[in-house]
C-alpha cells in the first residue's frame, strides 16, 4: 500500500502563519477564504449579497451588506446563496493583534464570544467607510513600511471600534432548546479539532473540560446535555473522533507512531498504545502491519 505524506496544510496558510495576517477582496481571491485554517485565525468579513451564516448554535440570514467577526474556538459555516458575491475579508492571529496591549481586550468583546454578536447589518454609508479602511489594510501589507504592522493592527482595531458601536443584529434562529445548542456546538467544535495537519501541531482539546472550558460553561453541563441528545457520553465521543484520526494515520501517512502519538495528544507513545488498545482491542502497531 501507498502512503502519502502528512502534508495537508497548504502554502497560504503557511505564508499566513508566518505573517499572522492577510486581508483580500472576496471576489479576487475566493479561493482563500475556503483554504485558509479557521482553527488559527480570527476573521473580519465586510460582504454585500445574499447569504445564511451559522454561528455556534445560531444561524443568521440576510441580504445586502454585512460585518461578520470569526472566532477560531467557535464553529461556524457559510452558504452563500446569491449569484453574485463580493466584499473584503481580513485573517489574523491572536498573537498578531496581541502585539498591542491595547488590542487584546477588544478580543474579549461581545463581536468575538460565543454568546454575543458577531453579525452587523452596514448601510450604505457605512460600508464605504469600511471598504476603505479594508483597502488601506491590503495597499499597506504590500509595502515594505518597517511599522506597517502596528498600521495593520489600527485598521483592525478602527473596525472593531466602528462595530462595537452599532446596533447588534437579532435576526437569529435558536435551536429547541439549551441541550441541542449546547451538543451542536460541542460536535462541531470537536470536528473542528481534525484532521490534524502538522505534527507540530497536536491536539490542542482532549478532555471533556478541556471543551466545557472552550465553551465557557460547567464540564457536568456539557456531560448531561451531550448525554441527552446523543445518548453516548462527551469523553465517548471525544474517544471515538480520536480513534477515527488514529487509524487514518496510521493507515494512510508514513508517521512513526511516536509522531501519531504526539500529534493526537499524548505526552508518549506508551500512553497512546494503551489508549488505542483500550478503545478497539489491538495495539497502534499491529493495525499498521495488516495494512503494509
């Protein structure tokens, strides 16, 4: 059998990562906003069309022009139902905002938690002012201006400030009840967590308080809701996606399962061994001679 090499993470976003930044018009460059890692980058869309955004445990849907802020540790997905799209999109780190001490609570505000607001309605007015400072932030990235960096991060922060101050959208749909939105987002979130792209990377979220923690809500919380929508545990299906992701690397890339061990989690390999012999009868080694 053929294995290929572990190398999911294409070069955008390893220029990216590198830089900790990029902003681009949404009708030049599309690709980008499908390729690039949502589990690293704070995102700012301005858009003009018509779409459904689900966020969490919400979903939001509207035409015309709109202000979403993307969080990296909440889930969300986009459909995009007009034919004609455009607008300005702009990715950073949390490292890369950070640089400014002044940047960092503006990561706390109700436009990045999971329970606020992440989606504003832009008149016209206001998104020519907008589309101008997402102009200004992708003229600037292009030249070699030694603190255009610290310019970046003050067009970020001028387009949190300008949203903070409008009028929060409530045009949301909630799911039944608290235990549907609560599993919803902790199943997504999980998802979220794979494939894994780079064993310098490893798991970041093991443990069922590892996620209540993400979600800024009681661990029993979490166990008693995920119980009683799904009927299995969350350490179950914490186990069961890990599992799956072992046995795909295993099968599929030449990584030493010290490397694989690693990757998912594990201080060493033995912990890994006894893990995976704990959850399907076999150890990591043996599945992957049955399949050389």
């Amino acid at each position: 059998m053929q294995k290929k090499n572990v190398s999911l993470v294409s070069e955008f976003n390893n220029v990216l990562r590198l830089k900790g930044f990029n902003a681009f018009q949404i009708e030049s460059d599309s690709q980008a906003t499908r390729i690039y890692s949502r589990k690293d980058f704070y995102k700012i869309c301005l858009t003009t069309g018509k779409s459904i955004i689900h966020y969490a445990d919400r979903s939001f849907e509207h035409e015309g022009t709109i202000l979403f802020f993307g969080n990296p540790h909440i889930p969300y997905s986009w459909e995009t139902i007009s034919k004609t799209y455009a607008g300005y999109t702009c990715l950073f780190s949390e490292e890369f905002l950070k640089a400014s001490e002044r940047s960092e609570s503006l990561l706390q505000s109700p436009l990045f938690k999971i329970g606020g607001t992440p989606i504003l309605k832009i008149s016209e007015e206001q998104r020519e002012f907008l589309n101008t400072i997402f102009q200004k932030m992708i003229d600037e990235q292009k030249t070699d201006y030694v603190y255009k960096d610290d310019l970046i991060r003050n067009y970020i922060n001028l387009i949190i400030h300008e949203a903070l101050k409008l009028q929060p959208s409530e045009n949301y749909d909630k799911h039944k009840n608290a235990a549907h939105r609560i599993t919803s987002v902790f199943l997504e979130l999980l998802e979220r967590q794979f494939p894994i792209e780079s064993t310098d990377r490893p798991l970041q979220l093991k443990t069922a308080q590892d996620y209540a923690s993400s979600l800024s809500i009681h661990v029993n919380h979490l166990n008693r809701a995920v119980k009683e929508i799904t009927g299995k545990s969350t350490t179950t299906h914490i186990a069961e996606r890990i599992i799956t992701e072992a046995k795909t690397l295993l099968q599929h890339t030449d990584l030493t399962i010290a490397e694989i061990a690693y990757s998912l989690g594990f201080e060493y390999p033995t912990y890994f061994n006894n893990y995976f012999k704990r959850r399907t009868g076999t150890v990591p080694s043996a599945l992957r001679m049955e399949i050389v």
